[in-house]
C-alpha cells in the first residue's frame, strides 16, 4: 500500500502523533497535584500510571530511566520527575505548565493552613492536633532515613573501606544535622567531593581533604536578615538538597528557629507535619516557613526560590540527562553525598525532639515509632493518628 501522494504529485509523510495540549497538561498534573498523598513514592506510581500505563504518552523504559536522571539531581526528585514527564511531552512550555499546576493545589492548602497553625491565638483543639503530629515527626524522619539505606548501602561498593566510608560520610551527616545546622551544605558536599578524590585516586583520602575544603567554604548569609535570608533558605532547600523532600528538615530547622527566630521549634514540627499530610510535593513545607518569615508574601518568595532549580535542571539537563547518568563524577559524588544525607535525616530527629513541649507527645512517639518500623505501616496515616489523639486529649483538657 503506497503512501497518498500531496499537492505536487509526491508521497507525504506519515503524520505523527498529535502533541498533548497544554490545556490536558494542566488539567492532568493539576489533579495528580491535589490526589498526591503519600510523598515521593505515591506521585511517581501516579505519573507512571497517567503517563505511561493510561495514556502511553511515555515508553516504561523512558520513564524509567527519567526517574534514574531526576535523583542524580539536587532537590525534589519527584517534582522534577512530574517536571520532566511534562517536558518530555510539550518541552519548556509543558514542563513550566506542568511543573506549576503540579505544585499549586499543595501550596494553596498548606498556605491556607499556615494562616490557621501560625496565628497568633490558634484555637486550642488546632494546638492539641498540631502537638500530636509533630510528635510523630521524629518517626517520620527516621523512617525516611531508613528507606534511603538499601540501595545507598549497595551503591558504595562491597569491600570494607568502602563501607567504612559509608558510615564515616552517615556519622558526619548526623553530628553535622543535630549539631551545626546552618553548615549541614557544607558537610554533605565535602563528602560526595572525598568520595571523588578516593575513587580518582583509588586509595582512601587523606582524612583532613574534607576538613579543609569545608573550611575553606564560607557562603552563608548568617548576618543578612529579612528576605535575603529567607532567600538563602529557600535555596539552599530547592538548590543544594540531595536525597530528596524530606532534607529539607535539616536544611531549615537551624536557620528557621535558631538563627532567624522566625518560628518556635514546636511550630517548626507543625510546618513538617502540615508537608506531610498534605497533597503534592513535600518540598512545600518550605511555604511554612516563608509564610511565618514574611506571611502569604514570604510564603510565595519562599516557593518560587525553592522550586526555581527543579525547573531549571529540567529544561537545562533534560536534553543531556544519557550524560548526566553517565558521569562517573556525578555518580562518586552522589556515591558520597547520599550516607551524609541519609545521616543528616536521621540526625535530625534528635532536635526535632527537643522541641517538644508536653509529657504525652513522647509515647505518642513511641507509637508512632512502633506504628511505622514494627507494624509497617504508612507515615501520612501514622501523623493523622497522632493528630487525632492530640486532638482527643486537647478537647479533654490535657493539651495546652
């Protein structure tokens, strides 16, 4: 069977298949937006089932391999996966389309949340409820750790010096995340550069290498104040996070309640708590904190700065992501960065649990600590349960 022959008489091209409308773009990742509880795990089985499953958009293979890409990268890896599945189907204008309507149900929410959880007299049943999550935040965390571990741990090799640098770059993390917050960067960047220098080498670094590279770093804004801070927060959570949403907790905390006092550390469990339970990226948690710095303007700032880099990875490195995957750099990097990372998340438990406030939040803890780890069960449903007993003992009188 011959092609059909065009106005001149020569054979025409097979059309190819029609591009996905904008308008379906942002009708579909606006939903995954307000659907998407659960984190990381829960949006990236939602895009595969939209993009690859339902709508055959994407091959399983591509999309597989865009998931591989995105966590080479810094910041949220699921926001730039929905980033990059939308590029990939309209390139810049999709991802931008996409990429907006996938973060705004969550950030409209958790704004609207923060107004009620940061006000100046919340009602007493909002402080009770906001109390038990946050004290299940600290299982969170852990959790969040623990489910980093298996493929860090196989990703830095079988011979005992390499896993003694797994445990030393975990250590350095943890110490780093419950100890010198502000600096958490500095650390987990000196270990993914070590891991580079040891595998270029191929013998162990000299042990002071990172000390002195991290000594040498000195690029925070600790006397700025006002918005310039909350735009070096906001950064470093969208632009120097490795390992995904949930370091951002020890990217903020420090800066949030100790060094700018824009929240008590109890509100700062709250703010985890509400990105937690919350549609959409994880990542949002950042609003909360730009909304207690400067209110809904703050929180907009805050936003826009944090999610800025996924946006640009994306339509920067999406025609380059075969490279990226390939760099034997960027893999001993992240090789490095990724204990660090997993350390920073556990170690941040430790302050996190210090900010509680009441008796009762502690075997509210133990249960969510059983309810995640012994009965396996999910971390949205364990925060609910501990907001509702929360709820329960403020409405009898026991919570503030």
């Amino acid at each position: 069977m011959t092609d059909q022959a065009g106005p001149h008489g020569e054979a025409s091209e097979p059309a190819g298949p029609a591009p996905v409308p904008l308008r379906t773009i942002a009708r579909e990742w606006a939903r995954l937006g307000c659907i998407g509880f659960g984190g990381p795990p829960a949006h990236i089985a939602l895009l595969r089932r939209l993009c690859v499953t339902d709508r055959q958009w994407i091959g399983a293979t591509e999309f597989e391999d865009g998931i591989a890409s995105v966590n080479l990268l810094p910041g949220p890896a699921s926001t730039q996966l929905a980033i990059f599945c939308a590029w990939r189907l309209r390139r810049a204008a999709g991802a931008v389309v996409g990429g907006t309507c996938f973060i705004l149900p969550g950030l409209i929410l958790i704004l609207g949340l923060s107004a009620v959880f940061l006000a100046t007299r919340p009602p007493e049943a909002i402080l009770g409820a906001a109390a038990g999550a946050g004290a299940a935040v600290p299982a969170v965390a852990l959790s969040a750790a623990a489910g980093f571990v298996p493929a860090s741990w196989k990703r830095i090799g079988p011979a005992r010096p390499q896993r003694a640098r797994w445990a030393g770059y975990a250590a350095a993390g943890a110490a780093s995340s419950a100890l010198i917050g502000p600096y958490l960067v500095l650390v987990l960047v000196a270990c993914g550069i070590t891991e580079i220098a040891v595998r270029r080498a191929g013998a162990p670094a000299p042990p002071g290498r990172a000390r002195a590279m991290a000594a040498t770093v000195t690029g925070h804004a600790l006397a700025v104040g006002g918005l310039g801070s909350l735009a070096w927060v906001a950064f470093k959570v969208g632009a120097l996070s490795y390992g995904g949403g949930f370091v951002i907790i020890p990217l903020m905390q420090h800066d949030a309640v100790i060094t700018y006092h824009w929240m008590t550390g109890t509100q700062f469990l709250n703010a985890v708590a509400l990105g937690q339970v919350t549609p959409g990226p994880v990542v949002l948690t950042v609003a909360v904190v730009g909304y207690a710095a400067g209110g809904v303007a703050g929180g907009l700032l805050a936003t826009l700065i944090a999610f800025a880099p996924s946006f640009l990875f994306v339509l920067l490195g999406g025609p380059r992501f075969d490279q990226i995957r390939a760099s034997t750099t960027i893999q001993s990097f992240l090789t490095g960065a990724g204990p660090a990372v997993i350390g920073a998340i556990a170690g941040s438990a430790i302050p996190l649990g210090l900010a509680f406030r009441y008796g009762w939040q502690i075997p509210v803890l133990a249960g969510a600590l059983a309810w995640v780890f012994a009965a396996r069960r999910g971390v949205v449903s364990g925060l609910l349960i501990a907001g509702g007993i929360g709820l329960v003992l403020a409405l009898a009188g026991v919570s503030p």
